[in-house]
C-alpha cells in the first residue's frame, strides 16, 4: 500500500509548536503521557525494532498535526461562512 503524504497542499499555523506539545505531552491511555510511551520506545534494545518505532513515531506525529491544522483550517472557513 502506497502512503500519500501532502506535499504541496498544507500550510503551517502560528501556534504549531505548541500544538504539537499539547499533543506529544497529551494522555495515552489511562495512566501515562504520550511522550513517555515515545520515550520507551527510544530505549529498546533492538536496533531494528527501535528504527521502526521511531519511524511509526514521526509518521503519526507529521499525520496528526496535519489532520489538525486541516480541522483547524475548516473550522475557521465554517465560522466565517456562519458569520
């Protein structure tokens, strides 16, 4: 299965380090944070296992602040459109 990343169709918003915080630093289940499931990952043994974790990481950290920044960008255009 061939993935499809935007290459030319995004845009960057002024808050995106902070929303990547948010995210990263954010609940992963009932009891721990995002960032220290990633910091976990980052002490496996395993050089292999360790390389595709870390790219399973920055895959669904980019798709995640894209997904926002698109909901974030459509919100603003209903809004405007309800103005």
């Amino acid at each position: 299965m061939t993935k499809k990343y935007p290459i030319e169709d995004w845009e960057f918003v002024d808050d995106i380090e902070n929303d990547f915080n948010e995210w990263f630093h954010g609940d992963y289940g009932t009891y721990s944070f995002r960032s220290e499931a990633f910091y976990t990952d980052c002490e496996i043994g395993d050089v292999k296992t360790r390389q595709d974790m870390l790219k399973k990481w920055i895959y669904a950290s980019f798709y995640e602040a894209y997904q926002r920044g698109r909901y974030a960008k459509l919100e603003t255009e209903v809004e405007n459109d309800n103005k």
